[in-house]
C-alpha cells in the first residue's frame, strides 16, 4: 500500500515544484467536414467542434480535482486547414473566415489556443496551400486563439526553398498585422521541419491526416521537479546525474499517462500518445535553463550547454518511454527563450545568443522557439534563420522549428511583453550580414543521402 | 473498492483526526488506514478510505473537507490513489 513519504513526495512535486499535466489536446479531424460552399464549410466546421470538444474543459476540471494535479491547459487540434479549405476557399479572406470560425468555437468551448491553421509543404505547394500560407497574417491579426504552423521540409522530401522564402515574408507581415501588441501574432506562428502528426504542444499542434477522427492527446511538464531532484545529487557523477533525471521523468510521464487514460476515457475518445516534455513556463523554478545550471554551468549558453541538454534530452526520454504505453513524436526538452526566466536571464547577462541557441536545437526537441528579434530584421534573414534549422532538422531526422518575433518598432535590448505563459524576452541580436541572394534560389534543396533507405 | 487518499498538513492542535473522522462516518467513508508523521515542522497525516459506499461525489467530499480544514487551521486534500500508485509502483 501507499506509504506516506511518496504522498508527500508527490504532492511537494506538485505543490512546491510546479508539476503539473500542460495541455490536454483533443485532436479533431475536419476531413468529413469538407464542403465547396464556404458558408457551408464554416458551419460543418463549427458543429463539429463544438461537439467533440463542449465537454473537453469541464473534463480537464474534474480529472484535476480527482487527483489534486493541475491542468494547465485545455487546447483542441484540427486537420490542417489548407485541405479543408481548399474545395471552398479562392481568396485570403475566404481562409480567413475559418480562422475565425475556429476562434469562435474556441471562446465557445473554453479552449485556450485552437491550432491547425496550417499547411503541409515539405516538397511543394498547391495554389490552397498557398493561399492559406499567404492567409496568415491577416488570419492571426483578426483572432485570438487560432495557432498556425507550416511544415516547410522533412528528412524525406528535402526542403520547400520556396515554402522558406514566402515564409519569411508572412512573418515578417504578419509581425506588422500585429505592431500594436509587440508583435504577437508571430507567437502563434511556427514553421517545421519533420512535424509531428500528433503534437500537443501550441503554436504547433495540428491534427495530421494519418490521425483517428478524435484523438486525446497530453503534453506533461515539470522542469521545476527535475531542477529539485538534481539539487540533491550536486557533484555526484554523471551516471548518477543520470539515473536521476531518468527516475524524475518517469515519475512525471506516469502522471501524463494517468491523466491521458482517463480524460480518454471520460471524453469517450482514443487515447492518442503522451508527449514527454520539459516543458518551462515564466514561474519561477519552471525552468529548463535552471536544470542546466544545476547540471554545473553558470549561465544557459555557456560552453557545455550543448552536452548537458543533450544529455537531458536523452535521459528525460529514456525515463519516460517506459512510463507511457504511446509516446508522441516530438518528446524532450523545450528550450523556448521568452517562456524560461532562466533562459531570459542568460540572454540579458550576455550568455545567450541565437547562434548557441541553434547548436542547442540540434540535440533537444524543437527549435528556435520564442524568440524576439529586431523589428527591421529582413524577410530573406528571416527565411534564412528558417533554412537553417530546416537543414538541422532534415539531415538529423528530427524535428524542428522556428518561431521568431521580429517586433517591428524595438531593437536589440529592449523588452517585449507578451503576457501569460507566454512571458516577456529581451530582444536579441541577428547577424546583419546577408543571405538575400542564397533564399532568393527557387525550388527546393534535395533530400539528403541518408533518407534512402528502402 | 475505491480509495481515495486524504492528507492533512498543518500545526497540530487538539481533535484534527477526530473532526475528520466524524465527517467520514457521517458520509459513509470507511477508513482503511492512517500513518502520521511530523515533516519539516508540519504535521502530516494520510488516511486511506474507500468511499465505495459513500453518499457524497468525489469533487463535494474534496470541497467539504478543505472547508473542515480551514475551520482547524489545516489543509486537507482529496486525491484518487491512482495518481499515487502510478507515480511510485511500476
């Protein structure tokens, strides 16, 4: 039975530590909603959601209450709106009008963010793909909670350049759509390399079409239980280093995994994958920057910062893998800079820059994520910021993704606020030289060598 | 049988057990189990209760005992074992 120690255990974790389930996501497959009369479209879209998802909340809220652990977040995933839309829309404001279809179910069920305003272009773009794409800015800058994502390359198909380099222009558009609120609609703009069909996570999650018609799907959290259990072994060896984080993250993925089961339960909808993530928020011990600092540096992004996330990465997945009988394709440590106080801290003590910060997406999950640049950086160094990590992600079979915030208006050093978990960030410095004549190539880079393998 | 792990964390003063005992027989809780031990100061208690038999919901039990608590000057928290045994049991 139950001893006392690991009640009290579990509920300093989740009292003192800031363990909590982030995000239950319920995947909804729009494809059956598909319609070439828009007004139609809107309305099957609509229903649909509002009837997978009316009870998601109230769910979250009593799952919560049972077990005493928080749920942060309640958040809804649809089929990438490019193929739904594209029998019924031939105008940017035609795909617009779904964003705000979506933002209004989501205000209507209570959801926090609703994501899948996306398109899939790894290899080329179809003219709804397109216009989607070219949707974005006006879509983000007339509604709330819509997240738009485009997944732009993957190991198999090579990169869309083209995709990159119209890419780097929607953020930079969709920055000045959204000047009087720093900028914010770029925080719910991601692009991708090798996107997962089942992520859970905001700006990202869509709904992928090999995907169930429902689909439950749950991102964990703690950085702020791993940070507390390694404070325990500081100068202990790295196997012990280890074995620690290793023990952390099951424990933590165990508690996804319950919460999983049961909302799919409950809800009456498939039990999807729990994403085992580090996952920080601006709370103050939610950091992962602060888990690499216990690790034994000074700052995020001093030398060694690359082989402690790695490190970290590999041991939060191998703690978690056994803890979950599904594991979502995007697990490990999120390094975002604008959501991490310890991250933020780095960069204004000079520790941090956007060069490191890519070495580090190279071994973490993700990318470049939440970060502020200087609001006169160009579209084509954006698209260029873009192909590089693309090129991370595509040749290293994994995921990754850039969400930069060019804040038109502020420069390097200043601060932006974007409010919640969001957070706020410094605004960091880009490297001014260009790549103008590199992004402004059409077509697309090849798939490398090693994604034959059949 | 369904078990819930109730916890109180607090000063310690006269009849906690006793008020939270009387609640429980009135709801037709039985209780299973009680350890307690004094952790940084704090008195911590856990009980573990079947409320197979009980009148009341899970969410109602949970809020009239935090209320209880708060009228001693302790908090008490309802959770499911299931968050327990999946963390701690492999």
């Amino acid at each position: 039975m139950i001893n006392i120690s690991e009640v009290v255990e579990t509920n300093n974790m989740i009292e003192k530590e800031n363990l909590d389930v982030r995000t239950i996501t319920l995947g909804i497959s729009l494809l059956d909603c598909i319609d070439s009369d828009l007004n139609a479209l809107n309305d099957k879209i609509y229903k649909k959601i509002y009837e997978a998802a009316k009870d998601l909340v109230k769910t979250g809220e009593e799952i919560s209450g049972e077990f005493g652990i928080p749920i942060v977040n309640k958040r809804i995933s649809v089929t990438p709106i490019a193929l739904i839309g594209a029998a019924a829309c031939k105008t940017i404001e035609d795909f617009a009008s779904i964003a705000k279809t979506l933002d209004k179910v989501a205000h209507e069920v209570g959801v926090n963010f609703i994501g899948g305003y996306s398109a899939l272009v790894s290899k080329g773009m179809t003219p709804a793909d397109e216009l989607l794409i070219r949707s974005i800015p006006l879509a983000l800058s007339t509604t709330e909670r819509v997240c738009s994502s485009v997944n732009l390359g993957s190991t198999k198909t090579g990169i869309n350049m083209d995709a990159v380099r119209l890419m780097g222009q929607m953020i930079k558009q969709t920055a000045e759509y959204t000047k009087e609120d720093d900028s914010l609609g770029c925080a719910k703009l991601v692009v991708f390399c090798n996107a997962p069909d089942d992520n859970p996570f905001m700006a990202g999650a869509f709904h992928g079409v090999t995907e169930a018609d429902k689909i439950i799907n749950v991102g964990v959290s703690g950085p702020g239980v791993v940070k507390t259990a390694l404070e325990k072994v500081r100068g202990e060896s790295f196997e012990v280093l280890c074995e620690t984080i290793k023990k952390t993250a099951f424990k933590v993925t165990r508690v996804g995994q319950l919460v999983a089961k049961e909302a799919s339960r409950m809800l009456n909808v498939p039990f999807g994958i729990v994403d085992l993530s580090l996952a920080p928020t601006p709370a103050i011990g939610d950091s992962v920057a602060d888990i690499l600092c216990e690790i034994g540096l000074e700052y995020a992004g001093a030398p060694g910062t690359t082989a402690a996330l790695a490190l970290l990465n590999d041991q939060v997945k191998k703690g978690g893998v056994m803890a979950s009988s599904y594991v979502g394709g995007l697990s490990g440590a999120f390094i975002p800079v604008s959501e991490d106080q310890g991250m933020i801290d780095a960069v204004v003590a000079g520790a941090l820059t956007i060069e490191k910060l890519e070495a580090m997406t190279c071994v973490c999950s993700v990318g470049l994520d939440m970060i502020a640049i200087p609001g006169d950086t160009s579209e084509s160094t954006i698209s260029g910021i873009i192909a590089d990590e693309m090129a991370i992600g595509m040749v290293n079979q994994k995921t990754t993704a850039v969400r930069v915030i060019p804040v038109i208006g502020k420069g390097v050093g200043e601060k932006v606020e974007f409010g919640g978990l969001l957070g706020y960030a410094p605004v960091m410095p880009v490297n001014p030289f260009s790549c103008e004549a590199f992004v402004s190539r059409t077509g697309r880079i090849p798939a490398p060598i090693h994604s034959f393998k059949n | 049988m369904k078990k819930t792990i109730i916890t109180v964390v607090g000063k310690d003063t006269v009849g906690i057990i006793a008020k939270v005992c009387t609640y429980l027989a009135e709801n037709k809780i039985n209780i299973l189990d009680i350890s307690q031990t004094i952790v940084q100061g704090y008195f911590n208690m856990m009980m573990i209760v079947d409320t197979a038999e009980s009148t009341k919901s899970h969410g109602d039990m949970a809020d009239e005992l935090e209320k209880l608590g708060e009228g001693i000057g302790v908090i008490i928290k309802c959770q499911k074992e299931e968050i327990f045994d999946m963390m701690h049991r492999v």
